[in-house]
C-alpha cells in the first residue's frame, strides 16, 4: 500500500515536527490486513530518522504500539489508521515524540492526576468521523499519564471481536473490559465519567458575564466570536463544540469553501473562538435558566453560571420515530449515522427510515455496503432531490415502500426486524434486518426552556428580527429557533446578530 502523493506530502511536513526518536512496535502475520500495516509503517519509517520499527508480538494481530525509545506509552492501533483515523496516527507520532498536546493546562492536571490503571479499548471503522474525536482523546491521556492505556481497534478487520461482543455502532469503547461508552464522547465528558474534571463550586464561583452563549455550534461560535470582539465578558457552555455539523460528512455550500467535512469546520470554529478570551466550558448540559438579578443558568452538575444577557444557540437533534423498539435496540441495531456505523453492517440487510435528501443519501451508501436496503418513506412520494432518486432507483439491492408508517423495530437483544403499515390498505408487513438507520429530520433542543421564552408548537424559540425572544435580555440564534432554513452559514448570520443585539440590551440597559 503506497500514500498518495497530495497526504505523503503532508506527512512529510508533519514528520518534520517529531521532537524526538520514536520506536514503533510492530505485531504482524502473513495476511492482507497485515501487509497493508506493514506498508503504511514502513512507509512512514522511510520518511524520517526519528522514527525506528522493531518486530514483536503484541495482544493483537495486526497492531502496533508508538512508543519514546525507552518507555511504552500505551498508544496501540489494531489496524490500519487511514482515513478518518489518519488524523489520530498523526497526532499520536507528534505527542508520543514530545509536542504538547493542544488542550487546557487545567485539563492535563486533571490527566496526570489518575492514579488508578485504566485499560480503554475502542472499536471504530475508518468511515466514521465520529471516532477520531474519542480515539485522539483516549491517546492523549495514554501519552500523558503510564496508568493509562488506549487500544483503536478498526472493526473490519477484528470482525469477530465485533461480532463477539456485539458491537453494533461506532465508537464503542470498553474500560478495563467492560462497556464505557458509545458515539462521540469528548476528553472532557471521559473525565467527567471518571469522576475527574471541573466541579460544580468551581464553575458557579465564576464572576457573572456579559453574555453567556449556551450553545457550542455555528451560531453559538458566531455569537461569541461577535461578543469578544466588543471586549464584552463572554462565556460559552456547551455540551458538545460543534453540534449537529460534527455529524455532517459533506459540506459544499458554506459560501467561499468548494467542500468540507463537519468534524474540519468545527475543528476550526472552536480555533477561531480560541483566539479571543471566550471562556470556553465543555461537556455541561444546561437544565434551568431562571432571570433575577442576572440570568441564573443552572448546569446538570448543579453548577449556577451567572450573566446580563444570555443567547440560547442550542441547535438541534436527530428526530426519534417514537414506536416500540427504537429506544430499547439504540446501539444495538438502531443507528443514526449511517457514514460512523454502515461498515459494520457490511453483507446484512438493513433499513433506511426517511425519504428525504438525508434519508436517500444514506440508503445510496448502505448500498454499497449492505446485502439489501429497505427505505420506508411516510409520504406519498419521496422528498428527496430528483438527482438522489434517479441514483438510487438505478441500484438493484434496494426496494423503495412509500406512503408507509413505521410501527415496530422488532427484537430480542439487538434488532431483528421492522414492521410497518401501508397506510392506503392498513395491511401490516415485516421485514427481517438487522439494522435500521433513522433519518427523519431534526428536533430543537428547547425542552429544557420550560414556559420561559414563547415557542412553536415543535418547540422552536420564536425570535423577532434582533434575535429577540419574549424575555428581555434573553436571545437565540441558530436551528434551535423559528428561523425558516436550517443552513450553517444562515446559523452564523444569526449568531452574529443576536450578539450584537445582546451588546445593544447592554449598553442601553
């Protein structure tokens, strides 16, 4: 396996950065999943002197460690980490060779910290953008703590591990054995289960703010950006950088960029933010606001943020289909990410619910990978782009059921089957799968508002032309309000003016 020309280049340059010899321990055998590692590795050793490769046997096979010349660091790959996982191998020959990784001092204290000895092992596939987030987080501490080991695991070719442990969704990661977590999970949320990270007295001893953002995607990223630059107290809170678009695979219509991926354009709205004095807080869900003196911003944790004026930017969510077996078989067959966890139904049948452009596209991939792909549209006719509905007509493992509702997602300990409804007859019918991928659109995440500030009967803040809810001082900007279109670039567009609203509340009042 050679590099292409365009990513050897780019190696190469980050090759140059290694601070020091890097000794990479190599597990391998005589088949292809091996020789593909062998290649990549001799490949990278043939690109700098830094880096030495010495043969051994490790627990897994094909694996390989990254390692300073004289101390194991707990880095290990059991695969081959190209594509999505490119990012994590690169990072991990940086901070093994002694470049700082780029988090907070406070969090690294917190890594180093960890007496006891935990083992995490994660299952991903190559195709998942979700997982280099968790991967990366999990050889950061590896690097920067001995108790702490990391094993990635590139599902398609540990299949029957996956099949063993009935792993169904990417990334899931075992700790010291036993189930930890599954999806993307931030180095702060890691923490946080580990009962290490920020406590609560810490957060609410924090001065009130100008502004406080609630709200870590597009338009949250906005807001602040806006508010910093008027030398105003700016705080974001969030439970996740990024939001919906870390989800997003394909972005070609953020204007002056041609194409780009979710995970890149989060990677740089959070760098962007980072460069003026926001007060960034990660990883906290926001339970309560209440407005006294100043805004009382209550955290799940019990933590009590305080600020003049809020901005809610809380976008949205994967909509559920809300019938029996959804959320008893999440993870164990019911997925929402057909680009993180397709791989892992490769040869099996599967369904797609949704017709529309999301739900089409998805049902276009599976294809590729799965046996056969159901699409169960509720509609009379598909939603989906015309150009969509000719690709997918024109593939020979798909059937298409219109004007049908969903009724069960059948199962035992994982998903064996859908039953649905033709909605003209009534007639029931089952399909037997054993995966259904939900794309029906989003939800705004506004439940937790209560009566507070005046909504849409689906829950969307109604804002007026500032991004002015019915609670002076309080604003919302982004998918989580009324704004007709639910497009990245018309979220910042909002972002920015309801920061410069906030920064207008506050100079008058």
């Amino acid at each position: 396996m050679m590099l292409e020309t365009d990513i050897k280049k780019q190696l190469s340059q980050y090759l140059e950065l290694l601070e020091s010899d890097i000794r990479i321990k190599v597990s391998a055998d005589s088949g292809d999943s091996s020789k593909d590692m062998l290649a990549l590795i001799e490949e990278l050793a043939s690109m700098s002197p830094k880096i030495f490769v010495e043969e051994t046997k490790l627990d897994k096979t094909p694996s390989f460690s990254i390692n300073r010349m004289n101390e194991d660091t707990g880095v290990y790959f059991a695969g081959t980490p190209l594509g999505h996982e490119f990012t994590s191998l690169v990072l991990a020959l940086l901070q093994v060779s002694g470049r700082a990784p780029k988090i907070d001092d406070t969090v690294i204290e917190q890594i180093k910290n960890i007496q006891s000895e935990h083992h995490f092992l994660t299952y991903i596939s190559l195709s998942c953008h979700n997982c280099p987030d968790v991967v990366q987080a999990l050889n950061t501490m590896s690097v920067l703590n001995p108790n702490i080991t990391h094993t990635m695991v590139d599902g398609a070719v540990f299949r029957d591990e996956v099949e063993s442990k009935e792993v169904m969704a990417v990334p899931t990661t075992f700790l010291n054995g036993e189930f930890f977590s599954s999806g993307r999970v931030t180095l702060e949320e890691i923490l946080s289960k580990l009962d290490v990270g920020v406590n609560a007295q810490e957060l609410s001893n924090k001065d009130p703010f100008d502004v406080l953002i609630i709200g870590g995607g597009p338009a949250g990223a906005s807001a602040a950006i806006y508010a910093a630059r008027k030398g105003i107290r700016t705080g974001i809170v969030a439970e996740r950088f990024g939001g919906q678009v870390q989800d997003t695979m394909s972005i070609e219509n953020f204007i002056s960029v041609n194409s780009t991926e979710g995970p890149k354009l989060v990677a740089n709205l959070e760098e962007h933010v980072r460069q003026y004095p926001v007060d960034v807080m990660k990883s906290h869900r926001v339970s309560d606001i209440n407005k006294k003196e100043h805004f009382e911003i209550t955290l799940e944790n019990g933590a009590v943020l305080k600020s003049k004026t809020v901005i809610v930017s809380t976008g949205a969510r994967w909509r559920n289909v809300g019938v029996p077996g959804e959320e008893t078989f999440k993870n164990k067959g019911v997925a929402y990410c057909p680009h993180c966890d397709g791989p892992l139904y490769e040869g099996k049948d599967v369904a797609v619910i949704g017709g529309g452009n999301s739900g089409i596209e998805a049902a276009i991939d599976l294809a590729g990978i799965a046996h056969h792909v159901t699409v169960l549209e509720f509609m009379p006719e598909l939603k989906a782009d015309d150009i969509l509905q000719k690709r997918l007509y024109s593939l020979p493992n798909v059937t298409v059921h219109k004007n049908v509702q969903t009724k069960e997602i059948t199962g035992t300990t994982k998903v064996d089957g859908i039953t649905y409804m033709d909605r003209e007859t009534q007639e029931e019918n089952h399909v037997a799968l054993q995966g259904v991928f939900v794309q029906i659109g989003l939800v705004p995440n506004t439940g937790w508002l209560g009566d507070l500030v005046h909504r849409t009967r689906f829950g969307e803040i109604i804002v007026d032309k500032h991004g002015a809810t019915n609670i002076p001082g309080l604003f919302a900007a982004g998918d989580c309000t009324d704004s007709p279109y639910k497009q990245i670039v018309i979220a910042m567009g909002s972002g920015a003016n309801a920061s410069l609203s906030a920064f207008d509340y506050l100079i008058r009042t």
